[in-house]
C-alpha cells in the first residue's frame, strides 16, 4: 500500500537561546501562523544543537545574552541549514558579532523589533503556502535596514 506524501510539509522555525524580547516574538508568530511549528531550543552541546536545528525552516538565533554560544549555534545552523534560513537577534552589539554575522552572509537583526518589522521579517522567511491570501504587511528587504511596503 502506498503512502501519501502531504503536498506540503509545515514550516518548521526554531528560536535558540530566546530572552523575552523573542518570547514574546514566538508568541506572536504561533497565533498568526498555523502553517509553521515553533520550537525554542537552550541546546548547548554540539549533538544538542544539530538536533535541535534539525529540518528547521528557519533559525533565529539570539545573541544577546551569551553571544559566544550563541556564534557556535549560527555556524552549525549555516552549516546545516544555510546561511539563508538563519538568523542572529541580538540586543547588545557585542565586539566583533556584527563583522563575525555578516562575514557568514546571515541577516543580523538589532532589536528590539517592532510587530510590523517581525511580521515582514516572517513574511519573507517563511513565505504563504498556497492556500493563504497574500497580505498586506511590510516585505522584508534584506538590502535596507527596514523593511518596504508590498505595491
């Protein structure tokens, strides 16, 4: 007997090492999207991470409370996942972490964000499945510091 195979796999999005400010970014995110899974991780060891990462469609890793932990978990993310689905939030620039992100060529996110700024970010990461209307939000242009209105 043959299995069916889903026409589309959900969404699945991780926050590793989220502070409040991506707690309430989560939130956000489980209530305005039913087509994603939404995992947060404070995996430390090496097998931890790459497990936790796992067929993540996006990884927002947040830097701003141990930016060392948290520069090792954006590597095996860009290695796993590539640097296009990861991403580092941090609050606190810390020495270095700005050259060290965008040596990797991943989107680094200065916070705190605002909702509409999120939802622009989400909504080009993680684009609608077919099903859903298109929205009217804010696109996220990775080339300027905020995002643009959709025409």
């Amino acid at each position: 007997m043959a299995r069916s195979i889903p026409a589309q796999l959900p969404k699945d999005v991780i926050f590793l090492y989220p502070g409040n400010g991506l707690v309430a970014q989560r939130q956000r995110l489980m209530h305005a999207r039913t087509d994603c899974r939404v995992r947060v991780s404070r995996a430390r060891r090496l097998p931890e991470i790459r497990e936790a990462i796992g067929r993540a469609t996006a990884v927002v890793v947040d830097a701003t409370e141990d930016h060392p932990q948290a520069v090792d978990a954006m590597l095996q993310a860009v290695a796993r996942r590539g640097r296009d689905s990861v991403s580092v939030y941090t609050e606190h620039m810390h020495d270095g972490l700005e050259l060290f992100v965008r040596m990797h060529g991943v989107l680094l996110l200065l916070g705190p964000v605002d909702g509409s700024e999120w939802d622009g970010f989400w909504e080009g990461r993680l684009p609608a499945t077919t099903d859903e209307q298109p929205s009217t939000l804010p696109l996220w242009h990775p080339r300027s510091d905020r995002p643009r209105r959709a025409a």
